[in-house]
C-alpha cells in the first residue's frame, strides 16, 4: 500500500571513475589522451607521491631526489607532450587538453611536482609559439626526451620574466635586463650581450637554456624581445640561491644572474635589419601574450584537482573518526558515519566538491576552446595572407569586421538561415572562439585559484588539527598553501582581473553570454534541478549591472566603469567568473547524462550519479548566482552617496502635518512614511533616509526573482550531503602519507 512518501531517488555509489571524467570533461574518443593520464597518474601517485611522504618537501635545494623526478617525467611520456611529433612528441596536433591533464594528474599529489613539468613547457613556449622555425626545431629536439637506445641527457628549460624589486613584477613592462649589441662585422651575425636579472625563475636549479625577457640598453636595437641563453655561451649564467618558498618544493626556484654573448640569431622570433638597425619580430609583451594566454589554463586546472583529491582523505577520516572509542562500536552511528553524522560537516565537503567540479569544468573547457582555437588560427593567418591583410593594424581591422558581422548574426534568432554561417565560416568561427578564450583563459587562472586557495582552507579546517600536519593524508597543508603560489605565479589575480576587465566588455564575447543565458533557461526547463535557471537570472543581472556602469557616474560624476577604477572592474570580473564556472559545471553533467549510457561501465549507477551531480550543479549555481547578486548589488548601489539628515535629505521625506492631512484623503498612508519628519523637526534614529533606488527597479525585480529562484538549492545540498555520507570509498589513498 502507498504510504505517501516519494520514493528516495537513486544517488551516487562510488567515487566518479576515470570513465566518468573522460566523459565529462570530453576526451572519451581520445584513446592517446586516457592513456597519457594513466602514466602521469603513475608517476604522481607512485615517484612524487614517495618523495613528499618522505619529507621531500623539506629543503629549498634541488636535491638529487628531486631530479629523479624528471627522468620519471621523460619515462612517462610527459615531457614529450608539448613537443610535436617531428620533434620528439607524440600528440599530433593542439595539446591543451592533453597539458591540462597532466597538470591535473600531478597536481592530484604534488603542485610543485606539477610545475616542475610545466615550467620546462613554459620556456620552450616562447619559442613554440613565436620561434623560428630554425629556433623550433633546435630547441624542441633538444628538450625531447631521449628514444630507447639514445644516449643523450634532454635538456631542461627555464622562463625568465620576474626582476627583482623594483622590475618586471605584475607590471610586465618595467623590465631592467639589457640587450646591447656587443660586436657586429660586416655581414656576420651580429653578437649581442645580455644582462639580465631574474626574480623567482623556476627549473633555474638545472635549466640548460633560458628565455628571458629584455630591453633594448643600444640604440641600434629597437624595442625589446625575448632571447634565448644557453648555459655554454660566454659569460655569466649563475643560478643564483635557492628561493626560500613556502610552497611547491619538489620544483626549483632561485634568482639568477645572466651576463652573456649571444648570437642575434638568439632573438625568438628573429629580427629585420632596417637602417642599421636590429628590430626584433616580436616584442617581449607580444611574445608572453601568446604564451600566458595558455599556459594560465594549466595552472588553474591544478587548484581543481587539489580540490577534488581532498574528497576522499576527508570522507575516510570524517567516518573513521571515532571509531576505537568504547562508545563508537560497529554498527553505531558514531562507529559507521563519524563526524558524517554532523550535517555541518557534510555540507561543507559538498561545497568544496562542487567548487571542485565547478573549477575543473571550467578549466578544461577553457583548454578544450584553445584546442579549437590553434588550428582555427591558422587557418585565418593563411585567409588573411591570401587576401592580402599584413600588420598588426590591418588584421585588427579586419578581425574587427568579422567580430560586428558575428555579432549581428547572433542577435538572430535561432531558426535564421545566416546563423549557419558562424559555424561554416571559419572567420566567424574564429573570433567568436577567440572571444570567449580571452575570457575563460583569465577566469580560470583567477577564480580556479584565488577561490580554490579558499576552499583547500575549508578543506583542511575539515581534517581538523590533522590538517595541518606533515601526516594529513592527501598531503591536504601542502595543497591549501601551494593553491596560493598558484594564485600568484604567472600573473596574480590583479593581472587576470584586469585582463578580464576588458575582454568581458567585447560586444562578441555579450552577444556570446546572451547567447548562453538563454541557454540556461532552455536547459532549465529540462532539468530544473540544475539550478540553471537561478545563473540564467543572475547573467541578466550581471548584463544590467556591466551596462549600467558603463554608463553611470558615481556621487561625485566620476565615471564608473573605467580602468583606473579597479573597484568598479575587477569585483565585477569575479562575479562573472562564478558564472562561467558554474555553467560549465551544469554543461558536464548534461553531457554526462546524454553519453553515460554509451559506456558500460558508467551505465550501471549512471541515474544516482547524474543525480549527484545535477545536486552539485544546484549547490554552486546558487552559490554563485547569490555571489554574482552580492558583488552586483554592491556596484550598482554602492557609489551612490546615501540621504543624509540635511536639507536635500529632508526633501525626500514626509512631513508629520502633511502626512496627517494625507490620512483623510488616502486613509493607511501613514503607515507607509518610513522617512517622517516630526512637527519638532525630530526623524528617525538611522543612518539617514532611505536611500532611493535611482532607476535601478529592473535590477531590484530580477534581484528578488533571483532570491525566490534559490528555491530548492538547501533540498540538494541535503540530498548530496546524505549521498557522501552513504557513498563507497577503498579501504586507502592509492598513494602514501
Ligand atoms: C615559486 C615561484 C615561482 C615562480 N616562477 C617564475 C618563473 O618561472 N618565471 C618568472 O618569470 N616568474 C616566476 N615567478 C614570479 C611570479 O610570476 C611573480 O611573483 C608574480 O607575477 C607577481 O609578481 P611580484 O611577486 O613582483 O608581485 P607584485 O607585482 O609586487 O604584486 C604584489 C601585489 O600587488 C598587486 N598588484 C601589483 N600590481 C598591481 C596593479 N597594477 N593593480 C592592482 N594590483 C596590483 C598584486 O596583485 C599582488 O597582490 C615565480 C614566483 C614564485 C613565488
């Protein structure tokens, strides 16, 4: 007989297995890409994993126990990743996601681990993406790990941009190393002395060649450039001292000194001789844009993985916690839940598991639109060649037509016959993929890591005074101060910020967000439990919120929405990294349920864990969303000035006699003057009157849609909270404490 009771929906059993994440973060047809997890995966749970249980991380020296970790790297395959196949690699095409993964992999165990593989990537970047093609292949060959029955050493990279104080820090053009020309023979390769400085350089322990970042100190050399120095040239390469870090020691880092003669042929990128002059192709900034703009994905997917590896260290010690105690005897709720018995202590998991899946959602689609993105490229380079487009200015230009015509296109609507060109044209393609990754590239960077260094806190206050022990299992501390080295390094969150300030503001990249609101609320219709209705409002109020400052003045008429004004900016960047993030979040958990059942081994349990992860999409939608609400309502309304008791305040108010004779007319009035000045002149005891909304009515009604919207979030966070308390986990970590 019916009792009344809904059923319990089925939840999640297991931990999501690799079959899962290969689904979700989209590389289940990359049979290469699975196979390149599971040996970085070897090497971070098995090498790296032994060397921290072992107190690696104890000394600020490059030990030999350290460079055994590179070998370990060269074995697995993954220095070879970034190299194409002609020089030693074995991924054929664009490699974002397949770095990514790795980074992922190693940072499971090891954040420093993580960068010592990535540093060697980032020094030979420069010259990946701007290099000669002579440059490309010397380098690449050279830092390819060596072929069975090869003997020889690869060699190892650094990339050297930071100066000391007060030089190239976050302010990447305050550079103080020097390029001078030193000797220059007719019509030989002119010589060129470097002098260089550098400030925390990674791989600097053991780097064979560096690139580093330098002005033009002679006139004959016009602008700056990156150049290349190797260890053997004439001169000076000192290594300088161990930096005495708190964070990622299992990587090296030291502040160097270069005083060499190089050849001009050193210049990545090369150089024109124009009167007499050496003018390098490529600009150090122009350089580095090229660089950070992928490198910056890598490292935010490095805080996600942190988060997600501290699920199943704190579940093993929340149930275990008690258990030994003569009260906690097995079959107890004290000796079979612990402290999951504490509806605290697992509401907390689920938010760091959420922003956990919300963060490496985000990074791995921001790596995935660059894997799309580099062949698109050049393929427009090729485009702009034929037709005759050359210079910065006249591809600017000509981007520029093409980014107006893809957003006319767009405002569309969905059945128009011209929206077919944005995927047919790759132009159109182009800039419009190039939109959205000169945002994603910077959200990553900045809320994967400025938010996952918040949440590995949450993460280690949940193992309690274990947490913060050498013995934490998961290496927890360790992660929760390593997340803040990754916040800082290549860029800290300022420089994301402000990036994010002005490619947010690209018409493209509006039309873009419009485009996905509208999305949110389709899928919402489909599946309401996703809460992608709530980051559907929550987008329409951050649209609002950007227009209105783009157009609005504060108390004083000063303009709001401006560079200088980082108050106004940069809040708002983070606002919307939120809802980048959680809507890559609810776009996994779709695919995870349109392709789950694909695969035998994700079908069996698929409908609890979707269930789960729907639950986890609802949790982190309404986070963000009341996040993206907070930061909006205090721009909107913050830079207004509010009423005081003065003259212009009193103007706004009811008098009391007035009132008293608007009672006869309109009888209850009364009751709606909050601001009533008494017949003495006496007002209310608060701050001042009420402070008026100033046209700002529809951001006041989505604000209120928005809280009603949150419906339903508290249900999920219980539902997911009961499913971990419930879910199976191995008996141990699968690697050392
Ligand atoms: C372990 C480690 C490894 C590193 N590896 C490398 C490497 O391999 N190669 C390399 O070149 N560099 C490397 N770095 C340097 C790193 O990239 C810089 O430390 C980082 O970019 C910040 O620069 P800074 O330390 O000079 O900070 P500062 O520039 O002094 O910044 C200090 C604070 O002020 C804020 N701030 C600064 N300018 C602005 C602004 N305009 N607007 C608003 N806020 C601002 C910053 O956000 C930050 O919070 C490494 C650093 C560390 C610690």
């Amino acid at each position: 007989m019916a009792t009344g009771t809904p059923l319990k929906p089925e939840t999640l059993r297991t931990l999501p297995s690799d079959a899962v994440r290969q689904i979700q973060w989209r590389f289940a047809d990359r049979y290469d890409l699975q196979m390149l997890v599971q040996s970085a995966r070897s090497v971070a749970r098995g090498p790296v994993a032994r060397l921290v249980a072992s107190g690696g991380r104890n000394s600020h020296d490059w030990t030999p126990a350290k460079a055994e970790l590179l070998g370990a790297f060269d074995k697995a395959g993954i220095t070879a990743v970034f190299m194409e196949p002609e020089h030693g690699g074995f991924i054929a095409g664009p490699k974002n996601l397949a770095l990514a993964l790795v980074a992922f992999e190693l940072a499971w165990v090891d954040g420093g681990a993580a960068t010592a593989s990535l540093a060697g990537c980032l020094a030979l970047a420069p010259i990946h993406e701007r290099g000669t093609p002579e440059q490309q292949t010397k380098y690449m060959q050279l830092a390819a790990p060596p072929q069975p029955g090869e003997d020889r050493k690869p060699w190892r990279g650094a990339f050297c941009l930071t100066e000391p104080i007060p030089y190239v820090g976050v302010d990447t053009g305050m550079l103080n190393g020097k390029v001078r020309i030193a000797e220059w023979k007719a019509g030989q390769e002119p010589v060129l002395q470097v002098e260089k400085r550098g400030r925390f350089i990674t791989n600097i322990g053991f780097a064979n060649f560096v690139t580093a970042a330098v002005d033009s100190g002679d006139e004959r050399i016009k602008g700056s450039c990156i150049v290349i120095l190797e260890e053997g040239d004439p001169g000076t390469f000192d290594r300088g001292t161990p930096t005495r870090k708190l964070v990622h020691q299992l990587s090296s880092t030291g502040d160097p000194i270069f005083s060499l003669r190089v050849p001009a042929n050193r210049i990545v990128g090369g150089y024109d001789i124009d009167g007499g002059n050496i003018v390098p192709r490529y600009n150090h900034s122009q350089v580095i844009e090229a660089v950070f703009r992928r490198t910056r994905v890598t490292v935010g997917v490095m805080t996600a993985a942190k988060l997600l590896s501290a699920v199943e260290p704190v579940i093993r010690y929340q149930r275990g916690r008690f258990r030994g105690g003569e009260t906690a005897t097995p079959g107890s709720v004290r000796y079979e839940l612990g402290l999951q018995a504490r509806e605290d202590a697992l509401h907390r998991l689920v938010d760091i598991w959420a922003t956990g899946e919300a963060s490496a959602s985000l990074g791995f689609a921001a790596a995935r639109a660059f894997d799309e993105l580099d062949p698109l490229e050049r393929t427009v380079d090729k485009l702009l060649a034929e037709q005759g487009v050359t210079g910065a200015k006249a591809r600017m230009k000509f981007l520029r037509r093409a980014s107006d015509e893809a957003v006319e296109i767009l405002a569309l609507p969905g059945t128009d016959s011209r929206r077919r060109k944005l995927e047919s044209d790759p132009l159109l393609h182009f800039v419009i993929l190039d939109s959205q990754a000169d945002v994603l590239c910077p959200a990553t960077k900045l809320w994967n890591t400025g938010w996952g260094a918040q949440m590995m806190r949450e993460a280690v206050s949940l193992m309690g005074g274990y947490g913060i022990t050498e013995d934490c299992p998961g290496f927890l501390g360790n992660k929760w101060m390593d997340a803040q080295l990754e916040a800082t390094y290549e860029g800290p969150e300022a420089v994301q910020r402000r990036q994010l300030s002005i490619t947010m503001t690209n018409p493209l990249f509006l039309a873009q967000l419009q485009a996905w609101l509208r999305e949110m609320r389709a899928i919402a219709s489909e599946r309401p439990g996703t809460g992608a209705c709530t980051l559907a409002t929550a987008m329409g109020m951050w649209l609002w919120t950007l227009e209105r400052l783009q157009s609005s003045t504060d108390a004083d008429g000063g303009r709001l929405y401006q560079s200088a004004r980082q108050g106004v900016t940069f809040p708002l960047a983070d606002a919307l990294c939120w809802l980048l993030a959680a809507r890559c979040q609810v776009l996994d958990a779709l695919e995870l349920e349109r392709r789950g059942a694909d695969d035998p081994a994700v079908a069996e349990g698929l409908t609890g864990l979707v269930n789960f992860m729907t639950d986890l999409c609802h949790v982190q939608t309404a986070r963000a969303s009341g996040e993206a609400a907070r930061i909006c309502a205090e721009l909107v309304f913050g830079y207004n000035r509010h009423p005081a008791w003065d003259d212009a305040g009193y103007r706004g108010c009811y008098q009391q006699d007035e009132l008293d004779s608007l009672e006869g007319i309109i009888p209850g009035i009364g009751a709606y003057g909050l601001d009533v000045i008494g017949n003495d002149g006496s007002h209310p005891r608060k701050a001042g009157p009420c402070a008026k909304c100033n046209g700002a009515e529809q951001f006041l009604s989505l604000h209120a849609k928005l809280a009603t919207c949150l419906t339903g979030c508290r249900l999920a966070k219980d539902r997911a909270a009961e499913a971990i308390s419930k879910l199976m986990i191995p008996e141990a970590l699968d690697y050392p404490a």
